[in-house]
C-alpha cells in the first residue's frame, strides 16, 4: 500500500504487473498503423503544431508557443473573426444575420409588356419633332394619378394582371406612378414621376411623350416647380366640381411667369351627372365656368396679356375627361368621332348637302359657346330660332354622354345589348353582369376609344424639344447664347458636346444611392462616359463647386421600372447612374472637353414658389450615431427640392419644409430610408425675420479694431414691393450699374445718384436687402472707398443673414453708408478690419431704428359644405388668424373660404378644423407672406410670465427670448455690444437709451 502515495502523499497508483504489460504490449501491437498512414498522422500533428519555420533547436518563449491552430489559420484571411469575452448578443438576434433586401418602392419584377415594341420606343427618340415633354399638374385628388394610369393602360398590356385581383384590391385604384411605400399608404402622390410613352394621335400617327406625373399637396409644390424646368408644356387637371383650387392658381401663375404654353384638362364628368345630378343645360355652365376660372388666373398674373394664352374647348387646347371611367375627348375629336360615324350617307348638320361627309374641323368649331342647333331646319345660329334649339355643346356633347350614363346604368342586359348595338358597342355575355361601375367603364371605352384627341391637343400646342430649346436657354441659361454648346442646344444636336441639365434626384430600390434625373439638351448621354458635373455653386471665377464622374448607367425613366439602353439623345429625358454624388439639388452635366475649347456654364438654379418656414430640430436618441443621421439628412437633403438642414450656433440641426405633412415624410424617410434610426424631434417651430419700421434716430459709427477706419450707417425701412421685385428676379445686382438705377429710378423714384449707388442686394444677390452708398466724392476719395467696396459688402452680407435680434435674416432695410473714414495705409483697412466693423455698424443702426420681428403667415383656404364654415371662424380666431374671403363654389353645394394664419399658430389646425367639422373640410396652408410680430421686441418693461400665454403685445419680446434661448445665446439684446462706447455713453447721458 505504502507504493501507492510518493513521499508527499499524492497518489501515483499501483505499479504494473507484468501480465497487464503483456496485454497492453498485445493490444497496441493490434492497433500498430502501417508506416504510410503513421507518416501522414505525423505529418499533421507536425503541421498543427508548428509555430513558425525556424531550426527545431530555437527557443520558443512560453508565451509565444501555440498549442491550437488560430481562427483565421482554419477559416482563411479573408474571414471576419470577433473575439468576445462574454456573450453580449441578445438571444432573439441570430448569431449570423441573414442577407435582409430592403425595398422601399414598388417595382415590375421584369418589363411588363407593352402594345408597342421597344426598339420603336428608342427609335422615336432621334426625332426631336415627334417627341413632347410635358407635366401633369393640379390639385390634390383632381385626378392627375388616374389620368396617368389612363394612358398607361393605353401602352402597358396589364389588364389581365389587374383581373385576378379580388375583393377590395379590385376596387383600388391602379396608382401606376405612385411608387413610394408613403405614397401607396397616404393614397396621394408626394414624388414627381417620370414616364416614357408612345401614344397615337387621330390619324394613327405615333408621339413619344416623356410625361411627369407631379404631387397635388400644396406641401409638396417643390416637386412640381422642379418638374416644369424640365418640360415644354403644362397639363393643368381640375376638378369639375372642385373648380381652381388655390395650389392650381400657384401652379398656373408660375407656369405662366415661367412662359410655359399651358392646356386644360375638366375631369371627373362624371360627377355632374352622377353626383351633383345636373342637367345637361346647367352643367354646360358648370364646365364653361370652371374654363373661365382658369382664364382669369392666367389674366390676373400678366394683366392685359392673357388674351393670347387662353384655354378655350374651341382652340382646341382642353380636353374633357373622366379618367375613373378612363376615357377623354377634345371637341376635334368628338366631332371626328360623329365624322367617322355618319361617313355621308346622312345630310351632314350645318351644311345644308346630303352625301356630304362631316367636315370635323369646321363642325367641332360650332361645337362651344353661344353657337345654337336648331333640329328642325339643321343649322346653327348665334340666337335660338326655334323653342326647341339648344347650345350645340348640349345637343351634340352633352345629351348622347347622358343618354348613354342612364341607358347603361338603368336598362336590363337585353334591352342594353340592342341599344349599344346601333352605336357600334359589343361587349361579351358575361361583361353585362358585372358592377355598375365596371359595366359604364367598360361601354365608356368602346365608346369614345383611346385617346387620341389628348394626343393631337399636346402636339398641337406644346412645342416640340427643338422649339422649346430656345426658351430655356433664354430664361436659364447663365451662358452666351451665341457660342457653339448654346447653338448645339438649341438645335437639340446628337452630334454637338453632351450638355444634361438635372433637376430631381430619384432613390434607388434600397435608398442607398440616388439616380439623376435630367434633360438631355444636346449630344448623347452615354454610358460608361466621363463628364464633368457643375454644382449649382459653380461660377468661371470659383470652379470649387465641379467634381468629374463617370456615367454608369444610362436608363429611360418609367416610374416602377427603368429600361437600360446604351443611350439617350438630346432631346429626351434620361436617368444617370454614377454622378449623383456631388448633385444636391440641381446640375448641368457637360462634357469633359466643349468646341473650341469654350467655357462651361450652368443652369440657374430652380426658383420655388415660396419658402420653407416651417422648422424642426433632430437628434439621435442615440449619441454615437450622428455620423448615421449627418449621412440621412444629406441624402434627405437631395430627395426633396425644398428642404433645408442646417447647423445652429446651439450645435442643433434643424430642418426647414413647408409644412406638417411635408415634415413627417421626410422624417418618415429619415428614420426608415436613408438612416434607418430613432430621432429626437423636437415641437415644430417657424423661422422669423427682423426688419425696422423707422430710420435710425441718428447716424451710428463704428471704428475699425486698429482705430484707423470709421463707418458710419443710417437703417431705413424699404419701399413696399422691392423685396418683391428682387427675389422675383426683375432686378439682379450683376446687371449694369445703368440698367438697375434705371429699374429703381422708373418704378421706385430714386434720383439718379442713390439709384447707381446701390452696391448690394444682401444677404445674397436675390437677397430683401439694400447696401446703398451714400457718401459724397467731395468728402470720400472715390478711389479709396472703392478699395474696401468688397470688404464693405461682405460685412453687409454677414450682417443680414444673421440680424441682432436673435440671429434670424434681415429683411425688407435698406443700409445706407453716409460717412467712411479710411487710413490712407492699404495694409490698415484689409478684409479683418472692414468685414466685421461694417456688420457692427450695419448693426448698430438696425438697433437704432425700431426693429421689430417678422412671421411668416400661411394662406389657408379651405373647401367644404355651408355648416362647417361657422367652425373655421372659431378655429381661426383660436390661432390669432382671420377670414379674408367666403364664397359659394357655383353649381356645388360646397364653399370655399380664404383665410390668414400665422405659421407658429397653425401646427395642429388641420386636425383641430376636421374635427370641429367631422371630417367634411379639407384645408391647404400655403406660405404668402412675412408679417410684423406686434409689439416691441426690445421692451424691457414686459414681464413674462412661465407657462402662461403672451399677450397680443408681448408676442415680439417673448419669441425673441424664446429663440435666443434656443440657440443658446444670451438672454437679452445688448445695444452697448454694437455701439462705439463713447456713442453708447453720450446716449445715455442725453437719455435716447435708458441705462
């Protein structure tokens, strides 16, 4: 026993006996491997143990010895490996996440098929004269979308598809161009969607039509304003009932300031007889006074111009329409329609001589206004000569429309076969039992075909790529029209240097990357191409805004899918892949090398209908990925036209919209799109304005940091209508110093002198503000002043975007220099000296002249029945706005009531107004103009109160503190920091400032 434990006690065990080495010696003799697979075992315990290649007699230090192979020497350098100490994954997320494909839009798994062949498509494509640009645009829910899918199921052979949906999905509306999953959820477009088409006119003739299908929010107008820069010709829709609502007035008035030749389209037709049941005679009027609506906007927008640019059903430049039943017609081609139906077996109506075909031009002429039919003796006259004579619109359009609604909707399948039958109309067996409404769409479609009369409207009155090149050259171009790019361009030549102009930017399926969608205004946008990509910041003087890329992909744009092609001529829209990533908003795409070595220039950039003044601060919840938000409000920044982010002093990023709706889409897009991450929003706030309603009470100096150099400023308030007028564009400060004292001269009466002293506009050169020089050559060497006129106007500039009150741009002041100082030592009036002396006396004057706070204030127009106007009264009175106008939509029992309602009020009152009138109202908020902020925001005698409302004259104080706490400035406006401080004590001493 004593053998068992050494002299430490530890076990060692029993000694072995010779019989159990004899059957151990036995056994590994059974087990003994042949020598070639003991050579390999060896071979692979050398190899697992090896360290590294030295002589097998080297020192192998403890640390360094490796029993197991490592990780990456099993699975290979290529394999990401993570060492963790514990196991810090949740048990509900697997250990190797599987490969999720986001796809934020609807897309065509394949190229649907189409009644035409794509290779005609891409041929029709090198004849400018044969292709149309054009936009669909009008208000929201007047049926833009649907008359879209009109003609998309014109082209695309997608009905069969549509017949196997079931139930409640049968009933939904195709939407073809609603491609955004917010879209598809909200039922309204928010996105401007491209498509390329081939439709045929009434002699069978094809078109390439590039179409836009653009929103009707008033929130999401940048779309529309985007979309008109690049098309020749508007398709403005409205509703027959509706009438022009107010984002169909903004969208008339800019495409006639913009010179865009504009047709009408009436839809929903269907409504005057199946809704508001009137009879043919009153919904004539009903129709000729939405017609007239529209012809006084286009009126009132350029007075004693609009003769020229009316619609008119006789010009041939509307159509009429009812896109739910899919079908439209001008009067050309109703009348071809009666031409093509009595081939001259009949005495033909108004010409008096039987075998005669119809002449369509002539009869569709006769076919609007006060042109009367009298049956009896078949002739048209200007008064009624007969009792049963009629309007030939009612008796020729009207009449056999309604006849053919209530034969088909109230007679038996038997009878409605022998009557559809003498018009031609053959449906099968099984159609005669579906729905009501299937049935009308179906008779409706034989009825008056595909259409054609829409097609010969657009090529009639919108001008071809070739002949609309000129007027957006004239209007946009910043280059000389005379050189060899602009002549290419205006010829739409294939041959001539590659000159895209880019206006909106499309997300790809995952909203990864973006696609670019441009004009193509001369040469061949190819693919793989370098070109060179101009920043709406490029100037021949600063090239810092150009970035050279290559063109990987070339495709034609067609909402739910994009077809590949190896390139797109001018005169066509096209969709690039591969520059997009120096593109914000808007580009010109030119060659890398232009004849004879010419200079490249840009397109301006788009002007918006109005501003966005409706902000909101974000931040992560998470502090660690900023840089994942940073990187989505980029990209937020090029999906929508108008939005702004920018940075506070505060260190808060904010973002600028138009409104709520337009807010919590691009929020939405922010958290699941683009940065995929929970956001911190703070309450919505508004931009403000400061601004002066007094000149200064005396001349205010300042003296520059080396004490050499004194400015001396008086503020003043501008003019009515100058702001106006210089963000309009009918005056630029680049013109020639002639050219802009005559504009201010003729229209504002300024003498010769103040007129060509005006330096700057500011805080830009489209900017509400005036610099103005002032100073006479008697007492100012000319020379000298002219020296520090840059620096001088850069101070000006910094001051106005940035105003004292509480950092918000200035507004509507004219800044005029009286006096300068100046050391005769160019090296003691350079930019550090100058630059921030005249902001303290820009400034210091500004102070010195009664400032006061602007707002922006929205234009509310609401459309809804006579018992829900009382509660938009209370509603409005609630939210410090008021009712301008009130007044009964003519052949309707609705109303439509124009209010005001300050920005900063309004958060919440679409909600509060459906609720207080059960949902019956619908309302649009639209930015019209800055107003003053009662009261004083320097009045340091308001006490406010904590959580308690200001009062009417408190509201300029209390959003002035309110703001600057925000930003994080100090807590009140101290004048003595922009004053001299020998002018601040002489002010006080004479008691102008109180201490």
């Amino acid at each position: 026993m004593d053998d068992l434990y050494d002299e430490f006690g530890n076990f060692i065990g029993e000694a072995e006996s010779d019989e159990d080495a004899q059957s151990t010696g036995e056994a590994a003799d059974a087990y003994v491997l042949d020598d070639e697979a003991q050579a390999e075992q060896e071979a692979n315990d050398q190899q697992l143990m090896e360290v590294d290649e030295g002589p097998s007699n080297a020192v192998i230090l403890h640390e360094d010895k490796q029993y197991y192979p490592s990780a990456s020497d099993i699975y290979g350098p290529d394999v990401e490996v993570m060492v963790q100490e514990e196991d810090t994954q949740a048990l509900t997320e697997p250990i190797i996440k599987p490969v999720v494909q986001k796809k934020f839009v609807v897309q065509e798994a394949d190229l649907p098929p189409v009644h035409f062949k794509r290779e005609f498509l891409t041929d029709l494509m090198n004849f400018p004269s044969q292709i149309r640009n054009i936009a669909i645009a009008g208000h929201l829910h007047h049926g833009k979308t649907a008359f879209m899918d009109m003609l998309v199921m014109e082209t695309h052979d997608i009905q069969d598809k549509l017949d196997k949906k079931r139930g409640r999905k049968r009933e939904e509306q195709l939407r073809y161009t609603d491609v955004h999953i917010l879209e598809r959820e909200r039922g309204l477009s928010i996105k401007a969607a491209p498509m390329t088409l081939v439709l045929q006119n009434t002699s069978m003739k094809s078109h390439l039509f590039n179409v836009l299908d653009t929103p009707g929010h008033v929130n999401f107008v940048d779309e529309v304003a985007a979309s008109l820069r690049l098309v020749d010709g508007v398709v403005l829709v409205v509703d027959v009932v509706e009438g022009v609502q107010v984002n169909t007035e903004q969208i008339i008035k800019h495409a006639v300031l913009e010179d865009l030749p504009l047709t009408l389209v009436v839809n929903k037709m269907d409504r005057l007889m199946l809704e508001l049941k009137l009879p043919p005679k009153d919904a004539y009027f009903k129709i000729k006074h939405v017609i007239e609506q529209v012809n006084t906007v286009i009126e009132s927008t350029i007075p004693g111009r609009g003769e020229s640019r009316r619609v008119s059903p006789e010009k041939g430049n509307v159509t009429f329409a009812c896109t739910s039943m899919r079908w439209c017609f001008t009067l050309q081609s109703f009348a071809k329609m009666y031409a093509d139906f009595y081939p001259g077996s009949q005495k033909s109506p108004g010409f008096g001589q039987s075998n005669k075909s119809i002449d369509a031009a002539k009869f569709a002429l006769r076919l609007w206004g006060d042109i009367y039919f009298n049956p009896s003796s078949r002739k048209f006259t200007r008064k009624p000569q007969e009792e049963s004579s009629q309007r030939s619109f009612v008796y020729w359009v009207l009449e056999p429309i309604y006849k053919l609604f209530s034969h088909t909707l109230s007679e038996s399948p038997d009878d409605l076969e022998d009557t559809l039958a003498q018009l031609g109309i053959r449906l099968k067996p099984s159609q005669y039992k579906t729905d009501a409404k299937e049935l009308m769409r179906l008779v409706c479609q034989q009825y008056f075909g595909p259409p054609t009369g829409f097609v010969d409207m657009i090529t009639q009155h919108v001008p071809s790529p070739e002949e609309g090149a000129k007027r957006l050259l004239e209007r946009y171009y910043t280059g000389p029209l005379d050189s060899k790019t602009a002549e290419a361009m205006q010829k739409c030549d294939q041959d001539g240097p590659l000159v895209v102009h880019v206006t909106k930017l499309f997300n790809s399926t995952d909203a990864t990357s973006f696609h670019a969608l441009g004009r193509v205004l001369s040469g061949v946008a190819k693919s793989p191409q370098s070109v060179r990509v101009l920043g709406e910041g490029y100037t021949l003087e600063d090239e810092e805004d150009m970035v050279v890329a290559t063109i990987t992909d070339t495709w034609i744009a067609e909402s739910r899918y994009n077809i590949p092609t190896s390139g797109v001529p001018a005169g066509n829209w096209v969709l690039l892949g591969g520059v997009d990533n120096s593109i914000v908003k808007t580009a010109t795409i030119v060659s890398q090398k232009l004849p004879d070595d010419e200079e490249a220039y840009i397109f301006r950039p788009i002007r918006h209908f109005f501003e966005s003044v409706f902000k909101v601060a974000v931040e992560p919840i998470n502090p660690s990925e900023l840089p994942k938000m940073l990187d989505g409000l980029r990209k937020i920044n090029k999906s929508y036209p108008l939005i702004t982010t920018k940075v506070e002093e505060s260190g808060e990023h904010v973002v600028l919209g138009t409104g709520e709706l337009y807010m919590d889409c691009v929020l939405h897009d922010l958290r699941r799109l683009y940065a995929d991450m929970e956001l911190k929003v703070s309450d919505p706030v508004t931009r403000f304005c400061e601004t002066v309603v007094e000149m200064s009470a005396i001349k205010c100096y300042a003296l520059t940091p080396n004490k050499k150099n004194k400015l001396t400023m008086i503020a003043e308030p501008l003019d009515p209508g100058i702001d106006k007028d210089i963000e309009a564009g009918n005056v630029h400060i680049k013109d020639p110093v002639r050219v802009v004292g005559k504009f201010f001269e003729e229209k504002y009466g300024y003498d010769l002198l103040a007129s060509r002293n005006i330096w700057a506009f500011g805080p830009d050169d489209m900017g509400p503000n005036i610099l103005q020089n002032d100073t006479l050559p008697s007492d100012v060497d000319p020379k000298t002043l002219r020296s520090v006129r840059d620096t001088l106007r850069q101070g000006f500039s910094w001051a106005t975007r940035e105003g004292p009150l509480c950092e918000e741009p200035i507004r509507n002041t004219k800044f005029r220099i009286t006096d300068v100082s100046l050391a005769p030592e160019p090296i003691f009036r350079g930019g550090g000296q100058i630059i921030p002396t005249s902001r303290r006396a820009c400034y210091s004057s500004f102070l010195m002249a009664s400032p006061r706070l602007m707002e922006p204030v929205y234009n509310c127009a609401i459309t809804g029945p006579a018992d829900a106007v009382s509660s938009l009264y209370t509603v409005l009175s609630r939210r410090r706005g008021h009712v301008l106008s009130e007044e009964p939509i003519a052949g309707t029992p609705l109303y439509s009531v124009r209010g005001l309602v300050p920005v900063i009020d309004s958060f919440g009152f679409e909600t509060d107004l459906r609720i207080h009138t059960q949902g019956q109202a619908t309302v649009s908020l639209l930015f019209d103009r800055w107003s003053i902020v009662p009261g004083d925001p320097l009045d340091k005698d308001i006490k406010l109160r904590p959580l308690e409302p200001a009062s009417a004259q408190a509201l300029a104080r209390d959003f002035v503190l309110k703001t600057r706490r925000r930003k994080g400035l100090a807590e009140d406006v101290t004048i003595s920091k922009f004053l001299e401080p020998d002018l601040f004590r002489s002010l006080r001493e004479s008691g102008v400032l109180d201490g």
